[in-house]
C-alpha cells in the first residue's frame, strides 16, 4: 500500500512538474472576469483652431502616432469627429473608416458649446441651428465613411435635458457620460495614465482627444493605458 502511494504522488508530482508555469497564469486569467472599457478620443476644430493651421501657426491638431498605433494595433476606439476638422483632414477620416475597429462619431460642426457657460467656447442659441450643426457634420460624415454615425458628443459635454431630447430626436445616441482622462493641455503623461487606470470600471467610457498640441500626452499615455488595463483583464469595445 506504502509503495503504491508513493508512486501515485511522484506520478502527480510529475504532472505538476511538466505543466508549465505560464499555462496555469493563463488560466487563471482566464478564470477571471473580463471587464468592458470604451476608449474614446475627439477631434476638435473650432474656427480659431482652423485660423492657425491655415496661418501655419500649428502644424497639426491630432497626433499622427496616435491614429497609427491604433490603427496597426487594430484596437477598438470610437472618434468623435468635428465637421470642421473632417473638411480639413478629409483623407484621414476616409483613412480610419477602412478599418473597422474603430467608429466614427459626431461632434458638432464647429466645436460650439450647446449649454452656455462652456469653458469659453462660442455658444450655438436656437435650437434651429443646434440642429443644423449636427445634420452638417452627420452629411460631411457618412460622405467620408460609408456610413451615418450613431453616436454624439457635445463639446465641453455642457448639456441639458432640452438638447438631450434634440439630440435622440434626430436618432443619436448620447454618448457624454464616462471617465475624463484630462489629457486636455495635460503633457504629463504619467497623470494621464494614473487617472484612466485608477478610474476605470467595467464598462467605462474613457474620454480623451486625438493628440495634438491641445493634448500633448496622450499619444503616450495610451500605450501605457492599454498596457495596463489589458493586465487587468479589459478587452475594448466600440460604442455600437
Ligand atoms: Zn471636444
């Protein structure tokens, strides 16, 4: 009986001996949840920010480093997108749309604030123009991609139940809600990436912006923000 049971345990120490360790690390990641993040970035363009590059007093107003990381790394972002800034980078949203991980959304025409006050931005009155603002950047949109977004975003995310209501009227989704990154002005890229990690929860919209001189970090942060959530067993979604 004694030998017997010593074979069986060497038998099972054996077992355990050749499994390797990394297969028991997969499976218990396995075993874990996975959690839902929505990683978001606008694209502004105010008439102000369309003067300077016209003026070449900026170069750019997103972060070409930014929309290739996603897009090589095929991660799944939803953009909401200015018309304004889609007539200035017209080839860039035509670009993104071939790949289909990433959605394009709606962001106003001309990135005026619809509640007033808004941070300083210009503020859009009636709700007639409200409307147009949306409907012309809906058109430049769907003429670029393929397709007519679903999603929208009010700059500053100054809203109100009014405009809300306006909004869903013309078959938008709202999507305003979520976990700021403030990668607004923000070039300390560590900030960035402490916020959105020690922030999120399972189903978080995280909103950030496309780069740019306007969020000079963020094209660095989000290496590291994807990094770490994925090792906190987040996988990405688009807003659908
Ligand atoms: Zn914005």
């Amino acid at each position: 009986m004694f030998i017997k049971d010593n074979i069986i345990y060497t038998f099972i120490l054996v077992i355990l001996v050749c499994i390797p360790s990394s297969t028991l690390a997969v499976d218990k990641k396995a075993i874990e949840k996975t959690k839902v993040a929505y990683l978001t970035f606008d694209a502004d363009m105010t008439p102000f920010m369309k003067k300077k590059l016209d003026e070449k007093k900026v170069s750019t107003w997103y972060s070409k480093d930014l929309v290739n990381y996603l897009e090589d790394e095929k991660i799944p972002a939803t953009i909401f997108v200015t018309g304004m800034f889609a007539e200035v980078y017209p080839d860039l949203i035509k670009d993104i749309s071939k790949y289909p991980e990433i959605k394009i959304a709606n962001h106003t025409y001309d990135h005026s604030g619809f509640e007033s006050p808004c941070y300083g931005l210009k503020v859009v009155k009636t709700d007639k123009s409200k409307i147009e603002e949306i409907k012309k950047t809906q058109k430049i949109l769907q003429s670029l991609t393929g397709y007519e977004p679903k999603y929208f975003r009010y700059p500053g995310l100054c809203n109100n139940k009014h405009d809300d209501a306006l909004v869903k009227k013309l078959g938008l989704e709202i999507s305003n809600e979520g976990l700021a990154s403030g990668d607004a002005f923000n070039k300390d890229q560590v900030n960035i990436t402490k916020t959105v990690v020690n922030g999120v929860q399972d189903g978080s919209v995280i909103i950030m912006h496309l780069g740019g001189p306007n969020a000079p970090a963020i094209d660095v942060s989000i290496k590291e923000i994807v990094i770490k959530l994925k090792a906190e067993n987040y996988v990405f979604k688009v807003l659908d």
